[in-house]
C-alpha cells in the first residue's frame, strides 16, 4: 500500500478500540455503581473507582510514553538527515521549529526536504499544511 497524506493517519486496534474503551467504560461503570450502592459498601465503590481510574492512566501513560520516544527517534531521524544532505548541524534551525513540524517534515523526500524547511519556517506552516505540501511522500509504516 503507497501511503500519503490522506492515509498516513494509523491507528492501533489494541489501543484505540480496545483498551482505550475497556477503561474507560470500566472507570464509567464503577461511578454508576457508587451511585446505586449503600453506605455500607462505599469503600470497596471507592476501591472500584480508584483501581479503574488506575488503569485508564495506564492505558494513556503507556501510549505517552510511546509517542514521546516515537518523537525522539523522529528528531535524531531528521538531525542525521538534514546533516546528510547538508553537512551542517541541525540544531540551529530545529529551534525555529516546533516538534509537530519537525514531525510532518519527516515525510517529504530528499529533494524537497530543505526548501521545505526554510518554507516552513519562513511561513510558519502549520503541521498539515507542510504534510499537505510534501509532493515525494516517504512512508512511514512502523510509527505507534
């Protein structure tokens, strides 16, 4: 499958149509059956809600952590690149960019790269807009 702009967007099934829902359907159920107990089992209602909200916030802890490492391999991705093709460190122009940037600018081939960058930076572009500008798409089937 040749990936682009218009699918490029990946969604995990584990995660989005079932952990994701599991937990937060659970941490649901556990309010509305604190509400409909007696006094004498409001404790372990209590226990519910607190072990059920633990999960959620692990379900999106673990899913973080992942984007955020996901986005550190992007960076030194586009630091190896840019010095490739340029033999000059990437530093100075990765801080006029924001991360979401440097994200959507990972896609555009070699040759479109660099004045992708200075356009992005010039034009400020948003994350779509460089995303939607990349003409050699290089896809990316392994991101989480």
């Amino acid at each position: 499958m040749t990936q682009n702009y218009k699918n490029h967007l990946r969604l995990f099934p584990l995660h989005h149509y079932i952990a994701t829902p599991l937990t937060i359907g659970l941490f649901i159920w556990s309010l509305v059956a604190l509400g409909s107990m007696n006094t004498d089992n409001c404790a372990d209602g209590l226990f519910k809600i607190l072990a059920s909200f633990a999960l959620v916030l692990v379900v999106f802890i673990a899913r973080t952590y992942g984007i955020k490492n996901q986005d550190r391999v992007i960076r030194l991705e586009m630091r190896q690149r840019y010095f490739e093709l340029t033999n000059k460190s990437f530093a100075p122009l990765e801080k006029q960019l924001r991360m979401g940037q440097i994200i959507a600018l990972r896609f555009a081939g070699n040759d479109e790269l660099l004045p992708l960058i200075d356009r992005a930076i010039a034009e400020n572009l948003s994350n779509k807009d460089i995303k939607q500008a990349v003409a050699d798409w290089q896809a990316d089937f392994y991101r989480v």
